[in-house]
C-alpha cells in the first residue's frame, strides 16, 4: 500500500502566536474544532484530541515530535485502539506570519485513500472554521463538517 498525504493552506488575519494558541489551547479548539487538543506541547509529550462534550472521550491520540512557537507543530495521529497498519500517520502545522496575515500549511501524511479522503473533508472544515473564529470572534453558526 502507498501512503498519501493531504496538504491544504488558509491564509488568516491573525499572528503567529494566536494561531498557535487557537491550535494548542485546549478550551479554544473545543470552540471551533468539536474537540479540545490537551497536551504540554513539549516534544515527546502525549496528545489527545478530545470530544468538547465533557465526555473525556479522545477520538484521537499522539506524540508531539515537534514543537517550534509558533511556527512548527508536528504530532502523530492514531485511533485510541492502535494506529492502523502502516502505523500513525503525521499532521504538520506550518505557521508563517507576513506583515498582517498568517498562513497555515497542514500536512497530513502516511495515510490510507480512505483516511486521505476523509482528512480532505475534515481538514477543510476545521481551517474554515478556525479561520472564521480567528476572524469573528464567532466559529460558523453550523458544524461544517457535519453537512451533507
């Protein structure tokens, strides 16, 4: 099997650092992704990507390998009951600021073509949506990865 990757880049009009915090702060991403990223963010340390329903429930879990703020964060991603076989696969954040924007370049690699296309699918709705919030204030009235 070949494994695939998925890169998608949103420019937003926010810094460096308050991308990062939106991507690290645990009550922050519950807000805008559905789940709230709780780590120490220091290399080496475990990550879950935890439902922000109060259920403790982590849908994912990892190791921060890279952890540059606030330019670079590089974890690995895997189901709570074991990565699949090719093992975990990798999600890469690349913050660059530029006078009053910042563009983010998510890089999801190792994955199968159904992980691949479901990382198509929530990638984009996750970025839209925390380029809305960096924007607003306000995440979008809906969860856009839940429309059909």
């Amino acid at each position: 099997m070949t494994a695939l990757s998925y890169r998608s880049i949103v420019y937003l009009r926010a810094t460096p650092e308050r991308v990062w915090h939106a991507l690290t702060n645990a009550d922050e991403s519950g807000i805008y992704w559905g789940h709230r990223n709780i780590s120490t963010w220091l290399p080496g340390a475990p990550w879950e990507h935890q439902r922000a329903d109060d259920s403790g429930i982590a849908d994912v879990i990892g190791i921060v390998e890279t952890a540059d703020r606030p330019h670079r964060l590089v974890t690995t991603w895997a189901a709570p009951d074991g990565p699949g076989p090719s093992g975990p696969s990798r999600v890469t954040f690349e913050i660059q600021g530029w006078r009053d924007l910042t563009r983010l370049t998510v890089t999801h690699d190792n994955l199968g073509e159904a992980e691949r296309a479901d990382s198509e699918q929530g990638w984009s709705a996750v970025l839209s949506n925390l380029k809305t919030y960096l924007e607003t204030g306000h995440p979008l009235p809906q969860q856009p990865w839940t429309m059909p």
